[in-house]
C-alpha cells in the first residue's frame, strides 16, 4: 500500500513544523523522527517520552491548547500544534528565587 500525498500533514511540535501520515499517533511520529523527549517528571527533571505505547502510562504527556493529552493516542491531522510539557526547576535551582538553603 502506497502512501498518497493526501495522507501527509503538517504538524507543529514546540514550534517546529514536520510532515507526518494523518491519523499516525503524535508520538510515534515524533519517535520516527527521532524526538524522544516529550516533557519532563515532574519531580525530577528527568526525560518523559514514549513508554506504554497504549494510554495507560501518561510519560507522554503533551501540551495541546493547553489541555494534557497523551501523545501515544493523539492522531496527526493538519495543522496540529502542540508542546512538551516542561517541569518547573525545583525552587532550590530557580535562578530566579532566593536560596533558602
Ligand atoms: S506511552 Fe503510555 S500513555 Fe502514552
């Protein structure tokens, strides 16, 4: 089965445009490309992306007009935009706070 240009859409991620297969899921596009990374833990820092693969985990939390969806079942359609849900530094590492340490 050959792919028609019809199934390729624009999506944006963080800001980036890329061309993905309509209906093909947000996260294994991104994966396909090479972007593992999709946010952050919320308590350590450390890098969330793909994992379960069938909505059951949230590592793959993203950011779609503001409202978390997983990316694992987020199908692509043209024009979708969406961010990776970054964690807030903990306060003792926020440049922007006094350290209470
Ligand atoms: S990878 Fe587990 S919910 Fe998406």
């Amino acid at each position: 089965m050959s792919e028609s240009p019809a199934d390729s859409v624009s999506f944006t991620f963080d800001g980036v445009t890329y061309q993905g297969r309509a209906g093909m899921p947000a996260g294994i596009a991104l994966y396909a490309l090479g972007i593992k990374r999709l946010g952050d833990n919320e308590v350590d820092g450390a890098p969330r992306g793909l994992y379960c693969l069938i909505g059951q985990c949230f590592e793959c939390r993203v950011l779609v007009g503001g409202e978390v969806r997983r990316a694992c079942l987020l199908p692509l359609s043209e024009g979708l935009a969406f961010e990776s849900l970054r964690a807030e530094p903990p306060l003792r590492t926020n440049p922007g706070r006094p350290s209470h340490d």
